[in-house]
C-alpha cells in the first residue's frame, strides 16, 4: 500500500510535467511551510475509511497546470485524481475502495499536521525546489479482505484509457 | 489532428459536467480545433437541467465524482428522463463495476483522466458523427 501511495503521487505530477522525486529520512523538511493548497479525498472500503491529503507547493502546483485555474481548484482534482489511481493500483492486487467528490482547503489551514512532527507524509521535491506532500490516514476496523477481480468483470483500465462502449 | 476536424461542426453542442473548472478549460481546450460549441455544468445537478434544458445538445462528457449528484446517478436519471444522447464518462474511476453501470445506464463510453488531447478528440468526434440525425417533427 505504501508503494501503490509513492508511486500514485510520482505518476501523477509527472502526467502533468512535474517530475518529483521522494525525499526520505532527514531530507524531509518538517514543518512544510510552503504547501500552497491542499485537496482531500476520502475514501472507504468494508472495515475501513480513509482519508488522502495531498499539499503541493504554489511553484509546483503552477507549473503542473498551464491554464491558469485556480490553485484550489487543481488540488482538488489532483486529489481526485490522486487517489484514482491509488485505487486502480490496490484495485489490480485485489482491494477495491471506493471514493467520493474531492474537497481543498488552502496550505494555512495545515498547522495541525505540520504540529505532529511524528506524523511524516510521504514528500516529495521537484527539480526547483517545489515540494509536494501526501498523508494517508486510515481506520480499519477489522482485517481487509482481499479478494482477486473475478473473471467476467472486465479488465481494469489505466489512465488515460478510452473504452468505447 | 486536422484529419480528425470533421466538416460542418460548427453547431455541433456538447455538454462537459465537471466540478473541477481546470477539466472543463482542459477539454475545452482540446476540442477547440473541432469547432464544436462547449456549455459547461459543474455538477451533476447543473448537467441534468442542462441536459433537459438545452434542447439542441449533440453530446456530453460527464465526470463520476461531483458534489449534488454524482455522475452516475445524473445519468441513471437522464436514461429514466433526459435526452437521448451520447455521453461519455471521464473521470480517474476504473472499477469494472462503476464502468458495467454506466453502460448499463446508456452512457456510450469511459475516459479514465488524465486524458490524451488527440484521443478525447477521436471519441467525441466518433459519437457525435456516428449519432443518427433527429428525427423530423
């Protein structure tokens, strides 16, 4: 799951031309004061709810979107986004969530988790100096089930996939 | 792309329903080249009175995840009562489930975001050219 989280988020930029790399160890940089935005995508699946956060600074952010939209609302839809394909990844080992509409707020209202030093997300830098985090919290209430997509059920796409019905 | 610009498209109408307003620039953005005329809704309770509202739309492009009413659901209820036109799902959904749904509610195809300029182009381009012309009052 940490993998599927990593890699989400390193696709994800690098869809919109932002390479970003995973800092880890006494690289990451706590508190982070520069998160510009943050989107915010829950999640659930049977015993469990989840909630993704994703935070990108305001260079990051700009330079992963050309058309001049909002900052609040790109993070949103890179939350959405983000956690789309978190799902398609843990979908194709056999655990399905499920998710709903994404929600932003913006990086001043990321006091509480710059406060809990203890709690790290997964952090990222691009080549100039851009910074991208990612918390995944999660309550699960009895063992997951995993179980294998059934044959017959159709194959999962990827991103970018067109399927004409 | 300028083999995949049809002629005569300049009426053409399609609906993009969208909360995120950088997808509605995005795909506004990619199919200017058609010429087709882009309405925007920006959830799924906007799509559906436009959907019933507009009365000469050819097509729409229609996300999964959206506050009100989500994208499903908006088109369980065009199927019920709405116009009967092509509309294509684009959203980061993928459960084979969520896809068997959408079609088994009348939608004519899945996107999974992000999506290819020159693909999205190809699609909707196929839809709208494919769809029969309305009938005669």
């Amino acid at each position: 799951m940490d993998t599927a989280a990593t890699t989400a988020a390193a696709e994800l930029f690098a869809a919109y031309g932002v390479a970003i790399a995973q800092v880890v160890g006494p690289g990451i940089q706590l508190p982070v004061p520069d998160l510009a935005a943050l989107g915010i995508a829950r999640f659930s699946a049977p015993s469990l709810l989840g909630t993704a956060v994703v935070g990108a600074s305001t260079g990051t952010l700009r330079r992963s979107n050309a058309r001049g939209t909002s900052d609040l609302d790109w993070i949103a839809e890179l939350a959405n986004q983000y956690i789309g394909r978190f799902k398609l990844k843990l979908l194709r080992a056999g655990f399905e969530l499920w998710s709903l509409a994404p929600g932003r707020v913006t990086g001043r209202l990321l006091v509480t988790a710059v406060s809990q030093p203890q709690y790290s997300p997964i952090f990222f830098r691009d080549p100039k100096g851009g910074s991208v985090a990612v918390w995944i919290e999660m309550e699960i209430k009895s063992p997951l089930k995993i179980t294998p997509p059934a044959a017959g059920e159709g194959e999962i796409p990827h991103e970018g996939d067109i399927i004409l019905f | 792309m300028a083999d995949q610009v049809p002629e005569n498209t300049a009426v053409k109408k399609i609906l993009v329903i969208d909360d995120s307003e950088t997808i509605r620039h995005q795909v506004r953005q990619a199919l200017a080249a058609t010429g087709y005329e882009i309405i925007e809704a920006v959830d799924g309770v906007d799509g559906l009175e436009k959907l019933r509202g507009v009365t000469d739309l050819d097509m729409a492009l229609c996300d999964v995840n959206m506050p009100r009413l989500n994208g499903l659901d908006m088109i369980a209820e065009v199927q019920r009562s709405g116009p009967k036109i092509p509309i294509l799902m684009l959203t980061t959904e993928g459960q084979p489930s969520l896809i068997k749904r959408a079609r088994e509610s009348g939608a004519k195809g899945w996107i999974v975001k992000p999506f290819k300029p020159e693909l999205l182009v190809a699609a909707v381009t196929k839809l709208v050219e494919q769809r029969p012309a309305p009938a005669s009052p």
